[in-house]
C-alpha cells in the first residue's frame, strides 16, 4: 500500500475557524509509535496521543516500524473535543489506511475510541463538506465504508451506487438500511423512508419486502430505515444497492474491506434476479473514476454479456489495478 | 488435625504431575482432537499417538502400540478425523458462515517435520478440543479476511471462491496442520440469529443506561478488560515462540526461493534477524523478576505478559505469510518480502517490550 509521507486533516473549531492536524511519518528508531504536539498545551498532547492509540485498536494490522507525528496548529480550550476525530483520520491517513478524495474536515469525539465508536460532536450547524460524527453522521469508524459496527444495537450499513445524469454532477449516491430487532412487537414492518416521497417509499418497501422473501429470514423481525444520500433521483438502478445494504445490515453478506458500489434493477426480487439498467458506458466510466482501494463493484450479468463485453473486461482490468474488485451477479444470495 | 490433613493433601496435590486424571478414549474424534495420554497406555484403534520431547522433536507411534515415553517426553493421542465444524468469517454478518470438515493427515515423509505435531508440541497442552480448535481456526481466518490477505466479498464468483479456497487451505495446513476435505457456504441464520443477538446487547445498554442515570456520580466504566493471567498467557506465548520460531525460519528458507541477488540479500538479512529474535526468545528473562531475586511490579508484569501475546500474534502472521507465499500463483514475491519485513520488526519491537524491565520509550533522539 502506498502511504504518503504527510497529511493534513483540518477540523471546525468552537470559534468557526480552522484547526489544522498535521501528520507526518519518520522510521520509528525506538521512539514512541505516536508523538503530539499542541503549542502551550501538553496535556492535550496527551490525550491526542491516548485518542490515535485506542483509535488503533480497531485496525486488523500493526506496524511497528513507523512513528507518526502529529501536530495541531493552536490549541482548543480544554473542553472541547471535537478536533478528535480529525486526528483519528489525519493518523489513518498517513499509514495509507484512509484515503479520501480531497481534503478532509471533520469534528467528532468519542469516549468510546477503542470500539471505533463515535458519539458526538460540539458543532452544532455542520455546514456542507463537514464530515461530522456521531448521531446522524458518521457513528463509527467502520461506517466510512459502510460497514455495520459489530457492537451497536442498531445494525447499520451503507451501499453506493452511481448517480448519473449525464453532465459534470454525476457521482455515488449512498442508500443506508438501519435495522432494529422488533422484539416480538406486533408492528408492521413497513420500512420508514424519510427522504422520499410516499410513492416512492412504498417502491423501497417493496424491493426490501421481496428481497427478504427470497432470502427466507428477515420477514416481520426487523423494524427498517432507509435513508439516501442524495434523495433527488431517479430511475430504480439503485435497487441493486438498497439490498446489499440490506443484507449486509441484517449480517446475512460477507464484507468487502471498501465500499460495496452496485447497480441494478429487477422485476423479480423475490426471486433475487438483477437485471440490467441504463447507462452503461457512463455508470462504468464513473465508478473507474470513483472506486478506492479494498471496494467491491457489483455489475449485473447482463452487462457481461452484450456488447459491451470489451467493456466490463477493461473495467474488472483497472479496478484490480487499484486494489478493487469486479463481479457480475445474475442473482443474490451464497454461490 | 484438620488443618495437617488439608495441608497434606494439598502438598500431595501440589507434587502430583499436572496429567489429566482421565483420559477417555470416547471423546477423541467426535468432541476432542488429541489428548494427552498417560504413559503406558494403548494407542486407542484408529487413533496414533504423538510423543514430544522437551525440545519440540516429535515421533508418532501407531495404533495398538503401548506408549512408552523417555524422560521429558509427553505423549498425546491423535484421532484423524474427519471434523466438521461452522466458522464466522466475519463478526458482523453472523448469519453467513461456512461449514469446514477437516482431517489430519497422517505424517508426510517428505516433510522432516509434521505440522500438526509441531502445533500440539506448543499449543497442545491437556488436549485439543474441537471447539477450541474451531475458534482457533476462525481467528486466524478473520483475520486474514480482515487484512486483505484473503477475499470473501458479497456476491463472491466462482473464480473468487476458489482463490480463497486455496488460500484457506494452505492456511489451514500451515498455520495448524490438517487439511481442509470440504468448505461450503451455509446460512447460519437458524443458529445464531442476529435479531436475538441485538435485542440482548440493547437491553443491556438500556440497563446500562438506566445505572448510569441512577447513580451519574460513577464514571462509564472502562473497557472491560478480558480475563488474562500474565504468569499463562506469558509463558504459553514464549513457548510457542521457542518452539515455532525456528520451524519457521527453516520453512521460509525453503519456500522463498529469492528472485536475484538483491532479494537473497533481503532474504538473508531477515533469516539473521529472525535468529536473533529467537535467540532473544531463548534468553528470555522471568516474567517476575526484574533482577536476580528483584520481585517486578504487578502493572510491569502485566506489561510483559502483553509484549509476548502480541509476539504470539506476530507469529500467527508469519505462519499466514508463509501461507501465502506456499500458495504463490502470480503474487509477486516483493511485497511479501514487505510484509516478512513488518513482521519482522513486529517481533523484534515485542520481544524488546518483554525484556524491558519499564516502559522505556524515547521520546526524542537528540539531533
């Protein structure tokens, strides 16, 4: 993997400016793995470096041949804390372990680091671009790939799919499935859809409903979320993404290590087929463009086999170069 | 007269060889892979017995043979098998698993030395039970899964899933010496279902909620601390280095035939430097002590006995490595050099912890 050997992370601070994290990585030669610095204030220092290291916990691979340094550009008053989730990011970032389009501001803080966990933030209007923990935002560390985090009572998890509109603001949308168990309770479980339209909520409930019909489980146990990204849209090709997301919060998937990236429709979810969508040439054009190292991109079968073959084969090709990977799924569910 | 009566038995207990009372030949092959049998016993039908002696050299006796162990040599019997078992290759999706039946094999002649021997050698102890054996198991495919060294992604292909078979496999084999017979995907929802497993953790949330409101004067309490005793996790850790150290550099020589000069030369350098660390192994200094008759802290101790889990855990990841480098296919050679070269660093950096008599870190070197 290639890591940079610096990187910047910045933070909205209590007074509306910026804090700047900077983080930079040197040969370790017996020094601490971690080493902060904050001007005038040590023990903040301190409990930067305490965050990065519990933040650690949750990573599957330690290196100890690197220290990262990292250095916040003023210091916060003492209470507040929500440069923390920025140096979080600014360390994950330096290893290589994050790497986001962009530069990146984000505010959260945690009392809970070593779960990966994020429970809040002092910023109370987040404006545009922030990426903001806690609560409605971002919950845990996993959740930057969607994944659900295995210590919640709420099981989450976020799919993406492409947006396109044919000009300059096509990008990946997310459909996020939050579920929680019923308990018994004799409620319906029609899915709740905040962000759409009644006509087209009732078309979400309709996939999920018939997505876990073909799946067997999941039927009248699950009280069920949804939310999107970017609600403006159109077309059903986000369908494909909805159900993995689904599956994947109701812990019924195996992972990908990224973000699962799918599009798709079907006229028979129940009996988990994925057929084709439109837009080929320019859905593959954009996710060549978007996918990350680690994400997995499921196509439908269809696509594999129309002209459009040549297609596919150069996309699987390049998206493997960068550590991505490539499936075309006739139907869901094991092998 | 109690209290003599107490004492002695006590006394008597103490002396008593710490073998398990029973050994029940029953159990081998359906809920125990290998016991550990008395001396003088038979060899059960079906079943081989594996005598260690305290240097980790092994020898294996068939069936309706008497063991008959020299001095230091432990013996345990062996059922090959076959053993199903249900693995979670991920935490969070508890209801997708896959259901592996294993074997172990019966010894390899080209091999000088049997995998799975070497495994009972220093991670055998009183026997090795399914179940435990079965987590084991899942740990080390976890966390292949987790560092990308193996892939299991939605919707797997069928080109997928044999590349993670095969990787599994030499897995398997490597790591702790039986051969994977089959491995299929299977729906664990029946048993272990997820809607069950988040009403509890939220009711206990809501409890701890609800303490937390009762009384606020107490601070959330601190991550709960797993059960660890630093005097066994300490020395079953040291153990397995010592033993497994060595095995492992002969099998990377073998199996990491270096492309040219500059990788022989990477190669040689990591070989001397895993020598080291297992010398450093074998000179390793009491975890009680800081100096001859010089009792340590408890806190210090306890820092110690994390230093040589997380070298065990290194070592787990040099016996993955070396998976994956027997697997070879079209995986360049050079990142895997890499990656020995992290792990490398990993055990130096924890064999050093362990040594260590204070937290010694360096804040600052000065220029």
């Amino acid at each position: 993997m290639s890591a940079p050997q610096e990187a910047v992370c910045r933070s909205v601070a209590f007074d509306g400016g910026l804090l700047t994290i900077t983080a930079t990585r040197r040969p370790r030669a017996g020094r601490a793995d971690v080493k902060c610095s904050v001007p005038g204030a040590p023990q903040l220092a301190e409990r930067m470096q305490q965050v990065v290291r519990l933040a650690r916990h949750t990573e599957a691979r330690f290196d100890s041949r690197d220290q990262v340094v990292l250095g916040l550009d003023r210091a916060p008053p003492g209470d507040w804390r929500d440069w923390e989730l920025a140096a979080v990011l600014a360390d994950r970032m330096v290893r290589g372990l994050y790497a986001p389009r962009g530069a990146v501001t984000a505010n959260g803080w945690s009392d809970a680091w070593h779960l990966g966990r994020i429970d809040g933030r002092a910023l109370l209007n987040v404006p545009a671009g922030v990426l903001a923990g806690g609560p409605g935002g971002l919950p845990h560390l996993g959740a930057l790939n969607g994944q659900p985090d295995p210590a919640a009572g709420v099981s989450s998890a976020r799919a993406w799919f492409p947006l396109h509109s044919g000009g300059e603001q096509d990008r990946l949308g997310w459909v996020e499935v939050s579920v929680r168990p019923l308990a018994g309770a004799h409620e319906e479980d029609v899915p709740a859809v905040p962000d759409l339209d009644p006509v087209r909520g009732a078309e979400v409930g309709a996939v999920l409903q018939a997505a876990r019909h073909f799946d067997g489980r999941g039927q009248g146990q699950w009280r069920t979320t949804v939310r999107f990204g970017e609600p403006r849209f159109q077309g059903d090709s986000y369908q494909f993404a909805l159900v993995m997301a689904d599956r994947i919060a109701r812990g019924r998937e195996f992972l990908a290590r990224g973000r699962v990236i799918a599009t798709g429709c079907s006229s028979a979810w129940h009996a988990g087929k994925v057929e084709a969508v439109d837009a080929l040439q320019a859905k593959c054009a954009l996710i060549a463009r978007e996918a990350a190292p680690g994400d997995r991109v499921l196509l439908p079968k269809e696509w594999e086999a129309g002209l459009q073959a040549g297609l596919i084969a150069g996309l699987r090709d390049e998206l493997r170069a960068r550590g991505a990977s490539l499936a075309c799924v006739e139907r869901i569910g094991i092998i | 007269m109690f209290g003599s009566l107490l004492k002695n038995s006590l006394r008597f207990s103490l002396h008593r060889p710490t073998r398990q009372p029973d050994f029940d030949a029953a159990r081998l092959g359906v809920t125990a892979l290998a016991l550990q049998a008395p001396n003088g016993s038979a060899v059960p039908p079906g079943c081989a017995a594996v005598l260690v002696d305290r240097n980790g050299r092994s020898r294996r006796l068939a069936a309706g043979g008497r063991i008959a162990a020299h001095e230091g040599e432990l013996a345990w019997c062996v059922h090959p098998g076959p053993y199903s078992c249900e693995l979670s290759p991920f935490a969070a999706a508890p209801e997708i698993g896959l259901r592996v039946s294993i074997a172990i094999d019966a010894s390899d002649p080209r091999a000088t030395h049997q995998r799975f021997d070497l495994f009972l050698a220093s991670e055998g102890g009183d026997g090795v039970e399914l179940a435990q054996f079965s987590a084991a198991m899942q740990t080390a495919l976890q966390r292949e899964l987790a560092q990308g060294n193996l892939d299991l992604p939605p919707c797997t292909t069928l080109e997928e899933w044999n590349a993670f078979r095969a990787g599994f496999n030499q897995l398997m084999y490597t790591r702790f010496g039986v051969m994977v017979d089959d491995c299929v995907p299977v729906d664990l929802g029946a048993a272990r279902d997820y809607a069950q497993v988040l009403e509890t953790r939220l009711a206990q949330q809501e409890q701890q909620q609800a303490a937390r409101v009762a009384r606020p004067d107490i601070a959330a309490p601190a991550a709960v601390q797993e059960a660890f005793i630093p005097a066994c996790e300490d020395a079953r850790a040291l153990r397995r280095l010592f033993l497994e150290l060595p095995c492992l550099m002969c099998a990377i020589r073998l199996a990491a035939l270096p492309a040219g000069q500059e990788q022989f030369r990477q190669q040689q350098e990591l070989l001397r430097r895993l020598d080291l660390v297992s010398l450093a192994v074998g000179t390793m200094p009491a975890l009680e002590l800081s100096a001859p008759n010089q009792p340590l802290a408890q806190q210090e101790q306890l820092r110690r006995a994390r230093h040589s889990r997380r070298a065990a855990a290194a070592l787990d990841e040099a016996w993955a490595l070396l998976a994956r480098i027997k697997t070879g296919g079209e995986i360049a050679l050079a990142p895997l050099f890499d990656e020995a070269e992290r792990i490398v660093a990993n055990l130096e950096h924890e064999t050093a912890g362990r040594r260590s008599v204070t937290l010694d870190e360096r804040e600052e070197v000065p220029a």
